[in-house]
C-alpha cells in the first residue's frame, strides 16, 4: 500500500522519526524547566527562611526595647516627685527615652522592608510555579507526556506513541530511596534495570525519560494495539 507515490511504510517511519525527535526535544526542555523550577524554588525557601528568622530576631528585639521604653518612662514619672537633683537626671532619661523610640521607629522600618522582602520573594515563587504548570501543560496537550506527585513519587504518563490508539498510556514511577532510585512501568520493558544504573550514575532525567519512551514505542512495534 502507498500515500500518493511514497510508501505508506515511508510514511509511518518518517512519522515515527518526528515523534522521537519531538520526545528528546521534551525530554530535555522539562528536564531544564524542573531544573530551573527547584532552584528557584529552593532559593525562595532559603531566602524565605532567612527573612522569617530576620523578622523574629526584630519582633524580639523590638520587644525588649519596648520594655525599656516603658521602663524609662516609669522612671521619668517617678522623678517627678524627687529633687533637682533628681530632674536632671530625669532630662538624661527624656533623651535616652529619645534615642529607645527612634531605635524603635528603625525597628518599625525594617520590618516593614522585611515584609516587602517576602512579598516579593513569594511573587518570585509563584511565578516560577505558573511557569513550571504552563510548560507542563504544554507538554501534555501537544506531546502527551504527563507528571504526578503522590508520596514522594513521580509518575511520567506516555501517550501519543501508539498510531491506532493515540490516547493508549504508558506510565513510568520513579521512587527515590536515600539518593537511589528504582522504578515500575506499565506495560513492562527490558533493560529497565540498565536505564535506571544510568539514571543514578548521571543523575540525567531527561536522557532516562526518552530512552524509556524508545522502549514503549518499541513495544508498540513488536505487539501491536487496535482502538477500543
């Protein structure tokens, strides 16, 4: 059989050559996306941290010079009723209590500049995460390639490698144990065991996702599927 004066075979082959050219170009740009995602996002969370811990070390100090404060102005109210002597030593106190509440206004402000501080680092966080959900989204509607989470699992969901059933899905579960990861697919696939020492010697996502992609799709090549 032939489309026009190529080969249908021709054809399929081409086709098959674009879908795993197309699959390396994925596999390597949400490798880079991820990347990029937990840096930033591993950033912001130190960042964050050290704020927050900038923050309480103010709101404590703040606390104390409150006190202080207070404690200024009870002995102000007290010198009150003592001698000149004592009122003098009252002006020394009006000024020390001077210099407590501009130390406090100093407070006031840079916790107000460490709240904006945040404010901007989790406008940094959610940007990311838009961009990460965006890329993803992409990849599922164009390329059929899917990820989840649940309990520390990734599962990378494969479709759009079978012609007669586009929809038919393939899935691949990462579990990570102490820095060593091992994994389940769905259907089964050979030499899983060397994709996986390559995974955890490289530590390269991108090239373990589009070799176990050449697997299905090798799969698909011996036992092939009809629609449903």
């Amino acid at each position: 059989m032939s489309w026009g004066s190529v080969p249908l075979s021709t054809v399929i082959n081409d086709a098959r050559k674009q879908v795993e050219e197309w699959a390396t170009t994925v596999s390597d740009d949400l490798t880079g996306v991820v990347a990029k995602h937990r840096a930033a996002s591993s950033a912001c969370t130190d960042r964050l941290k050290e704020l927050v811990a900038l923050e309480t070390a103010s709101r404590e100090e703040l606390a104390t010079i409150s006190a202080e404060h207070e404690a200024v102005l009870h002995s102000i109210r007290q010198s009150d009723e003592e001698s000149n002597t004592v009122r003098t030593q009252k002006g020394e106190a009006t000024s020390e209590a001077a210099i407590l509440q501009a130390s406090v206004n100093d407070q006031i402000y840079a916790n107000e500049k460490l709240q904006r501080e945040m404010a901007d680092e989790m406008e940094l966080y959610s940007k990311s995460t838009e961009e990460l959900s965006n890329k993803i989204s992409m990849y599922t509607e164009r390329f059929g390639l899917d990820l989840s989470n649940k309990g520390g699992n990734s599962t990378f969901t494969f479709s759009c490698l079978d012609p007669e059933n586009p929809k038919r899905q393939f899935t691949c579960t990462l579990q990570p144990n102490e820095g060593v990861y091992s994994a389940q697919c769905e259907p089964s696939i050979e030499g899983l065991e060397q994709l996986l020492t390559a995974l955890n010697q490289t530590g390269d996502l991108g090239s373990f996702l589009r070799d176990t992609r050449k697997k299905f799709a090798a799969l698909i090549t011996s036992t092939p599927t009809s629609s449903p």
